[in-house]
C-alpha cells in the first residue's frame, strides 16, 4: 500500500506510535543499562525488599520491557501489517506474519518474552530464584525489542508513513 492510499488517521496513529516506540525503547535501555551495569544475582534479588533504589528500577524495568512488547505486538505490529495490506488476526497470526516479513527474529522467542513478562511480575514475590532466571532472560531478550522497534521504523521511513500529516 502506498502512502497516498492511506487515510489521515493512519498517518496521525503511526506517526503516533513511532513517537512511542523510540520514546519506550530509550527509557527500556537506560533502565537496562542502569540495572544490568553488575549481575543480576539471586543475592541482589534478596535485597529488593531493603533496598528502595534497587526496587525501584527493578520495577521500571519489569514495566518498561512488558509496555513496549505490549506496545509492539498488540498495537504497532498489527497497524503496520494492516498497512502493508497483509492480513490482521489474532496475535500469533499477527507475530508469524511479523517472522515472515522481517519484522520480528523469531516466533517462539516473542512468545517466550511474553511469558517472562508473566513471571517476572509473579515470581517476584515468591521465588528469588525463578525471578532472577526470569529478569536476566529479560535482559538478554532487549536487542530483540531493539531489532522489532528498529524494523517497524525503517518500515515506516522507508514506505513513506511518516510524510505530511
């Protein structure tokens, strides 16, 4: 689909969400930068309840990596294939059609992100262990994120959905 054949909502939303993506990615990585600078250990995950400023970006980390995945596979990736004129259904439809085209690296591993998200969230509480496999898993998964974000919009330049509004 060409940018000519794109209404103006279309512009508006994906000039939208492409202001998002760049603005999510960055805070992902500073965050990451930030709490990945010395091992994710079990010990540090002990002294979460003691320690605010640890807590603290553990908790803008654990958000920051579900908002953007959330944001890229429930909103953006199904805006960019509606308007590559491919078909739009339910998200692992959505996330096999991103595989296909370049968009994402790899089916299974999004699949895995989204249950890290899971037990990150839940495991905090109760397995210092299993939260800290799952945040170190999270960590390695950022260049993924970096990959999809740096996809969608080379996409988006390239195809010219950015151009007047």
């Amino acid at each position: 689909m060409t940018s000519g054949n794109l209404f103006l909502s279309d512009f508006s939303r994906i000039a939208f969400f492409t202001r998002v993506l760049q603005k999510e990615l960055r805070y992902l990585q500073e965050t990451d930068s930030s709490l990945f600078e010395s091992s994710f250990t079990v010990q540090r995950a002990l002294e979460l309840p003691d320690n605010p400023a640890l807590s603290e970006k553990v908790e803008a980390f654990v958000s920051r990596f579900g908002r953007l995945q959330d944001t890229l596979g429930d909103k953006v990736l199904p805006l960019v294939l509606e308007l590559m004129a491919e078909p739009v259904g339910v998200q692992i439809d959505n996330l096999s059609r991103a595989e296909k085209i370049g968009l994402i690296q790899s089916l299974d591993e999004w699949l895995t992100m989204r249950k890290l998200r899971n037990r990150m969230v839940h495991e905090y509480i109760e397995d210092s262990s299993l939260f800290t496999e799952a945040m170190i898993r999270a960590h390695e998964f950022v260049p993924q994120l970096e990959f999809t974000v740096e996809k969608v919009l080379a996409e988006t330049t390239k195809r010219g959905w950015l151009g007047e509004n």
